[in-house]
C-alpha cells in the first residue's frame, strides 16, 4: 500500500530526474516551497519540480496536467508576461525509487509572493490579475477535473447545510462583526444561483498563490506569475471572484473588477448576483483561513483583511 505522505528532498528528486530525465538531473537543486501538499524544488535558474508529498495531494497535480495545457494558449494571449506552470515534463509514479505518484517540471518564475507584499501597492498589478481571471473563465468542457469545494452552488457548501459550521470559524473573528458576517452570508446564500455554463476556475487565487516581480527603477510592482493550480475545476465563476477582498484594498479590487467586467463572460461583464456570490465565497475563504492558526499561520493576515474589507462599515 503506498505512503501516505513521502519525505521528499533533494536526493529523491535528483534521482526522480535521472531516471526519468535524465538530461535535467546535473542541474542545480534547491528545496524553495515545502508546503502542506506540495514540494517545489528550483531545477537550475529556470525551471522548478513539482511533487506531491502526500496521497491527498496526488490527484490535483494530475488535474494541473489535465487541465494548464488546454488553458495555456488562452492565458499567454491575456496575459504574456505573466508565468503560467504548464508543465514542460512530466513525471510518473517509480516504484524502484519509491516514490508513487505523478509529477512534473515548470517554468520558474522569480519574485515574491503577494502575501508578502503591501496590500497599497498591490494596485499596480490588480487589472492584470483580472484579464487573466477573466481568461481563465471561459467555457469548460465536460470533463473538467471535479472539485467539491470550489465552484459549486452555494447552497451545497458545508456551510450553508450547517449554519453551526460557520458559527464555528465565525468564532476566530471580532465578536462586533460577527452579526454583519452573517449578514453578508446570507445576502449571498439569496442572490440568484449561476446558471450559466460552467466555466474553468483556478480554484484558489489567493496573495500566496500569486508571485510578484518588484518594482525597479521607478517602475511598478508587476505580476509574475499565477502557480498552484491544483484546485483548478469548473463551475460557478464567483469562487475564484471571492479572491478580490483576499487580494486588495478598495482601490485594488475596483481595478481588478473593472478589468474583469470589460473582458468577462463574452464582454457583458458578471451580474450583481455574481459578485454577491462571490463576497459570500470571500467570506468562506477569510473564516478558514483564520480557524488554522497553527497549520497555516501564513494565511491568517490574509483572512484578517479580507474580513475587514467585507465588513467595512458593516458591524
């Protein structure tokens, strides 16, 4: 029975390349991200190996295979400038070495993560996060990797079925804005349900999952590029929409907004039913982010100004 979780390092990752790709294992290694599913290693100055690091994990990396090849030329068009992680090579599950699942190599892209960055500045870059949001939402095809939890109806979250689940990571945020949160929630749970065609959603383009190139000589902060898209699916777009209150303060979101509703669902722009949606999902998002301190401590300040920007003036 395979591994749960495997400790992947340097080693298993050069010897992966060897077997594999062998024309790619002399290069330089370095462990850069060694997250809750995932490990990104940097394979010379341009490219990076992606490897899950527990069974959980396994299948969205293949849904990445599936899914960024049939999206590439779509967002490239977009988007140019920003670095995208079709995978260049593939990798399979090795049973000499251990090693039970699929992988791959992507192009490497320099810069920091959004989280890191203020949230002021984030404004530079907000209209090119949404033409490529507003790319990626076209039409999916039927066999689209599922996801249930991300692009589903409202109505059929965990959240919604038991009003006490949300209660629950409600507990973690200002008592003053709790009342306004489920306001908010249930202003979204009452907005019209999508009932378009599904569309291709990222699934969780949020500050970490997002790189930024930072300004220099007077120039910018640009974005460099958009990575883990092992959530990608398809469904309702207001899942990947709820990213805006994570993301940015009011001037941030109205760029990125305003870019969206010039380009999205075949130039008309989304509804307000959409949007309200999408503050519900923001809501989710922020919630959880706070109620796992200790797992992903990261995430906290994120969910902490996403909270505030929703419930603004609001408590």
């Amino acid at each position: 029975m395979p591994a749960a979780e495997i400790d992947v390092d340097v080693a298993l990752t050069r010897a992966l390349l060897a077997e594999q790709h062998p024309d790619l294992a002399d290069r330089p290694l370095e462990i850069v991200a060694h997250g809750w599913d995932n490990v990104m290693v940097r394979l010379g100055d341009d490219l990076a190996v992606r490897l899950p690091r527990r069974a959980l994990a396994a299948p969205l990396v293949e849904h990445e295979q599936q899914a960024l090849p049939a999206l590439a030329a779509r967002l490239r068009a977009a988007v140019p400038d920003v670095v995208v992680p079709v995978p260049v090579r593939l990798g399979r599950p090795s049973a000499a070495l251990g090693y039970p699942w699929s992988w791959h190599v992507v192009p490497w892209a320099g810069g920091v993560s959004a989280e890191a960055t203020d949230v002021a500045a984030r404004v530079a870059w907000a209209p090119t996060l949404g033409r490529l949001l507003a790319a990626v939402h076209s039409p999916a095809p039927d066999d689209a990797p599922p996801n249930p939890v991300r692009g589903v109806p409202l109505g059929e979250r965990a959240e919604a079925r038991d009003p006490s689940v949300l209660d629950e990571r409600l507990a973690a945020a200002p008592a003053a804005t709790r009342a306004a949160a489920r306001r908010l929630w249930d202003r979204a749970l009452d907005a019209r349900a999508f009932d378009g065609p599904p569309v291709w959603l990222h699934g969780d383009p949020h500050p970490a999952n997002l790189v930024v190139a930072p300004g220099e000589d007077g120039r910018p902060p640009r974005l460099s590029a958009v990575v883990d898209w092992g959530d990608v699916t398809s469904g309702d777009p207001a899942s990947d929409l709820g990213s805006l209150w994570l993301c940015f303060d009011d001037a941030g979101r109205a760029a990125c907004r305003a870019e969206i509703q010039a380009r999205a669902n075949a130039g008309r722009g989304w509804d307000e039913a959409t949007w309200a949606r999408a503050a519900g999902w923001s809501l989710l998002f922020a919630t959880n982010m706070l109620a796992h301190p200790q797992l992903h401590p990261r995430m906290v300040p994120i969910g902490r100004h996403a909270l505030a920007a929703l419930l603004d003036g609001a408590a």
